[in-house]
C-alpha cells in the first residue's frame, strides 16, 4: 500500500525555468510533509517542510504547496540550476511521529 | 563535525550469509533511525533505536531482522541467513531530538548485494 505517491519517475526542465514536482498521499492522519534531495551514492538531505496548518512555505528557491482536500503537495524550485539535477522524494508523518512514509521519487534533470 | 557515517558503503553476501550494517551518528545525536529502500521504490521505515532501548521496531520484518544502539558504539543492524529479496539500499539516520522529523540526518547508505 503506498501512503505516499509520486507518479512521475523522471521530470526535465531548461535551466532558468520552474520545475514542479508533484506528489499525493492516501493516509489523512499525515500533517506533516518534507521533501529531501538524494545525489548519487549519498542520503537525502531534508530541503522544505510544510505542517497541515499551512498550505505554503518558501524557502530561498524552494516553495512546497500543500492542497489538503485533493491530499497533494507540490514542490516549486524557481530559477532551477544545474546543481538541482538529483532525485526528490516527498515524505509524509503524523506530526511528532518521526516514521517517515517515501515516496518512489522523481528524478530531476535540469537541462543546461 | 562529521555527519552521519555508514559501513561498509557495500557489503556482497551469499544466501544463508549474514550482513551486519554499521551507522554511527552524528556527534551528541542520541535517536537512529534504520530505513530500507528496496529497488524502485521508495526509502521505508524499519526500526528507531534510542541508546541501549529500541523504541518503535514496527517496520521491521519479523524474522532474521535485528537492531541493536549501545550504549558505546555504533547502530547495528543485523541480516540473518540473507536472501536475494534483502538486496537493497539501507540507509540510517540520526538526530537529537525526539518529534521533529526535519531534523533527521542520512547518512550515505549500505548498498547490500546478496547473490
């Protein structure tokens, strides 16, 4: 059963642009939801969250949209670099839980 | 300060073999957490260990799986009698606080190849 999905695998945008990633969850006890970015041969490193109570937060580059109704999150990155080239997964918890539920993962390329 | 360290990077096992995973967190983090993310799929919750306790072991197959955080020492994680479904990317993560998801920190991974 996944709690958390990520429909595209694989997503490629031209430097300068916006790259979107998008992610939706089945579980309604989540209120808690982050996104880290995994490099090759490393771990993820946590980039943005977003509490139930809210449906924006920006950081630098980084927004992260959350829609409660429709049970989706979406993760803005404006202007996209290179160096944002990697895998994005999304991640989900009942707050103060700390068992995170993965996503499979989108992998970005940004196009040079 | 270093971050969150794993060995070995790879480990090859034969079936029936036993994998033993090391994670030693960062310095003063007293809560590990063991994720494994098996192919095409994402990272999934095993167990969360405190020091000396393990607190919530619910990911956790029920059987050949172990988990240990001792008082000194790494986090180990234990395979036994491997199989070739236990091929995957395991990943543990640390932190000082308990409750506060953003403030695990991964380290690189074990990559385990049962053959």
């Amino acid at each position: 059963d996944q709690q958390v999905k990520q429909n595209s695998p694989s997503l490629s945008v031209q430097e300068g642009r916006i790259s979107i990633l998008n992610c939706d969850y089945t579980n309604s006890m989540f209120d808690y939801f982050l996104w880290y970015k995994k490099y090759p041969a490393e771990g993820p490193t946590f980039l943005i969250s977003i509490s139930s109570i809210k449906d924006k937060n920006e950081d630098g580059r980084f927004t992260v949209f959350l829609n409660k109704s429709a049970k989706h999150l979406s993760l803005h990155i404006v202007p996209s670099q290179p160096g944002d080239s990697a895998v994005y997964f999304c991640a989900s918890d009942n707050f103060g839980n700390e068992k995170l539920t993965f996503g499979t993962g989108t992998r970005l390329t940004i196009i040079p | 300060n270093a971050g969150v360290m794993q060995n070995p990077r790879h480990l090859v096992r034969r079936r029936g073999q036993e994998a033993r995973l090391r994670c030693s967190p960062m310095k003063g983090h007293s809560h590990v957490y063991w994720y494994r993310q098996l192919p095409e799929e994402g990272l999934k919750f095993m167990v969360y260990l405190q020091k000396e306790n393990i607190i919530d072991e619910s990911g956790m197959p029920k059987e050949r799986f172990s988990a240990e955080f001792p008082k000194e020492g790494p986090s180990i994680l234990r395979i036994q009698q491997v199989v070739r479904g236990d091929s995957a990317a395991y990943f543990c993560a640390s932190s000082n606080y308990r409750g506060r998801a953003d403030t695990q920190y991964f380290g690189p991974g074990t990559r385990l190849t049962v053959l």
